[in-house]
C-alpha cells in the first residue's frame, strides 16, 4: 500500500492525556457508523475504563466498532474489562498474544506499536499516547509528557484504508472494504478540504516499508537549513540518522535535541548518553527534559516541517515494531510545536555541556563503540532468530480467558 501527500488537512496538536482523552472520547459518542482503533497499550485504570464507555455507549447505538491491541503491551486485559464491550458487539482484536514464560510477557520483538483512532472515515487521530492514566499530570511524578494531533481532510482516507487492513483479514464481514478500495483507490481520492497542511501518513512494517519512517527523517535532516529540533523519548538511532544530525550542526543549522532526563526506562537515558559527545562535538544542543518522563516522538524543521507519531529513533522502533507518523508541512502547526517545545525547553529541561561529556571520555569512549555496534546490529540479530509470524486473535463474546492465554476461545487468526 502506497501513501502520497495530500493537500487540505485540519491538524490540530494535543498535549499528554489531558488534551487528548477528552476529545477521542467526544469523537466516539458522536460517531455515526464506525470507530477504528488501535494502541499499544490499554490498562484497565481510569482511562482504559473511560474509553471502554464511550465505545460500548457508541456501539449500543449500532456504531461497528474494531479495538486491536497489542498482545505485549495489553496483556493483562481481564474478562470482566473485555466481556461487556464484546457483548455489545464490539470486535477486539489482539495482535500475537503468546503464552508467559516463567510469569514473564516473552513476545518482545515485533511489537504493534501504532496508536490509531479513526472515527467515520473523517476524523483521524496519531500519536504516542496509549490509554493508560501514565499519561495524566495527577498520576505522579511517573506521569508522562507526550503528544498526538487530531487530524481532517484528505490524509484521513489513507489513514482509515490502512486502518481496515489490520483487520478485514479476521472479520469475513470486512470483505465489503476491498470492494470499495477498488471503486475508490487512493490515487484518484479526492476528499473534503478541511485545512491549509499539507500532509502524509507513513507506516513502519517488516514487509514492504521497513524503512519509510527513517528515510524521510534522513530526507528532512538533510534538507534542514535554519532550525531542526528533535523531541524523542527513546533517541538511539543508526549511524546514517547521527551522521546527518551532526552534518546539519556543521553546516550552521541550529540543532536541539529534548532526549530523556527523567526515564522511565535508564537503559534508554545510558543508551542516549553515549551519543552525547559525538553529537555535541559539532554543535548539536543536547537538552534534557526533567520533569517527567518524556514520551514523545516529535520533531520539527525549518518553519514547515513537522512529524508527530508512535516512532523512536531507536532500533525497535527503526527496525522491528510496527509504528505510523504523520509528516506535515504547514507554517502554523509548525510554529505551534516549536512554540510548545521550547516551553518545555526554557521551563523544565537542562541543557547538557560539553565540558561535562568531555571529561571521562577517554575511558567512556571504547564502552560507548561496542554499546553502540552492538545496539545498532540488534535488530538484524533478533531478525535472524527462528520467527514466527505474528497473528491477530478475535476475541469471541463473553471469554472467560485473559489475553495472555494464547489458548481457545481464539480461533480466529491471521498473519
């Protein structure tokens, strides 16, 4: 499936849970036919309830609704969440749920890592944020700072055909899609303009866009000439993405990266940090954010150029998950995200010296070359491990099993 940049789009940015719950929430219990979904991860908190009303309230007035999970991410989904939304009529899909290993989630590689709404073919959102209340300010000092745009216009109807392709393999009654893609191919698409951006929906896949996501930000970095700056929670990418951020430093752009200061993860703040020096050598600016952890996946070039979606700069996202961004070029959504991240930069980050990184290096640099070729060739070693290929699992009405199980009542599954 091929993608192409549309004209006419209406995009609006939303910042952590509390711009965007509310509005995907409002959006659904308007929804007049048909609401698709898909996120990494669905707790069963306050969120995940929340959205489980709007969507059974929605599907109690005849909305076909489809939820696919993944299996790592939203593993521990129980029956008394699931069963009153499968009731309803609500078809869950759960992407390659494996059995557990000793108690522990073993399905690492591979993950569906996207996080997709489309409401009646017209309303789409993209972004980081999954439906777990980490992503509310009064969850605590774990409470994560992420982003997602709410978008219409043209760019929605490739996003809503990609969407169906998830599951119109498992729902025999889906079938009708490939008729109307037919009637109806992108190409010739030409949709309601609803805005000035110009925008294009790119996915990540380990079949025929393996790279997409990480050409066209090589693409951008390159093209940059004034300003490129980089929010990004989980910032470990191959060489040819460095080379090129460090080549725009010498050049005279103004590079900024927002990288990890309070992670969630410390593997991800060692992994960053051992890139510092080369980066910071040729003038990139390294700031970290310290409030909480940063969990956005951003970035903006220049004064139109912009990319929100599920992708890291790292080599599961680069590599192996599945993941989707938005790029767009529109002057006013870019200057807006500029003008929000350097809120978070003035307010809540520190930059990093280089005198700091310096000192030491003299026995940090051997680690940091062998960390890095090993991180960097991971991917294509995890590649080359006996694999299988991920299923999706229909939930069937009133289980009694967790997601996790791996076992029937799930009979319904394709690759």
């Amino acid at each position: 499936m091929n993608f192409h940049w549309r004209d006419g789009n209406r995009i609006e940015l939303l910042e952590n849970g509390e711009e965007f719950y509310p509005r995907v929430y409002e959006v659904i219990r308007q929804a007049r036919e048909e609401v698709l979904l898909e996120t990494f991860i669905l707790f069963e908190d306050k969120v995940g309830h929340a959205l489980r009303d709007a969507l059974i309230e929605a599907a109690s007035r005849g909305v076909r609704i489809d939820v696919t999970v993944d299996g790592y991410g939203s593993a521990d989904l129980t029956p008394e969440f699931v069963t009153p939304m499968t009731d309803v009529g609500i078809r869950i899909h759960i992407f390659d749920p494996r059995e557990r290993l000793l108690g522990r989630r073993i399905n690492l590689f591979r993950r569906l890592h996207r996080k997709i709404v489309v409401v009646d073919g017209e309303i789409a959102f993209i972004g980081g944020i999954n439906f777990s209340a980490d992503h509310l300010g009064d969850f605590g000092p774990g409470a994560k700072q992420d982003y997602a745009i709410q978008i219409e216009g043209p760019v929605v109807h490739d996003i809503h055909r990609f969407a169906l392709t998830t599951i119109a393999p498992a729902d025999p009654s889906r079938r009708w899609w490939r008729r109307r893609m037919r009637r109806q191919q992108a190409d010739s698409y030409i949709g309601v303009n609803k805005g000035e951006a110009r925008a294009l929906f790119v996915v990540r896949d380990n079949d025929q866009h393996q790279n997409d996501i990480e050409q066209h930000y090589l693409q951008v970095i390159r093209d940059a000439r004034s300003r490129l700056l980089i929010a990004n929670a989980y910032f470990f990418p191959g060489y040819r993405v460095l080379r090129e951020i460090r080549n725009a430093a010498r050049r005279g752009v103004r590079v900024r990266m927002i990288l990890q200061g309070q992670p969630d993860m410390p593997i991800a703040k060692f992994g960053a940090r051992m890139l510092y020096n080369y980066l910071m050598r040729d003038g990139v600016e390294v700031h970290e954010y310290c409030r909480r952890p940063l969990h956005g996946k951003v970035a903006l070039a220049d004064y139109e150029w912009a990319t929100v979606g599920s992708s890291n700069l790292d080599p599961l996202s680069l590599s192996l998950n599945l993941e989707c961004n938005v790029m767009i070029r529109d002057h006013a959504f870019n200057k807006h995200l500029h003008e929000r991240l350097d809120y978070l930069l003035q307010t809540d980050c520190r930059r990093i010296p280089l005198e700091r990184i310096v000192r030491g290096y003299w026995w940090r640099a051997p680690l940091a070359f062998i960390c890095f070729h090993i991180i960097r060739r991971f991917p294509r070693w995890a590649g080359m491990l006996p694999a299988h290929s991920p299923k999706i699992t229909v939930l069937e009405p009133s289980t009694s099993d967790r997601i996790d199980s791996g076992t029937p009542p799930f009979p319904r599954e394709h690759s």
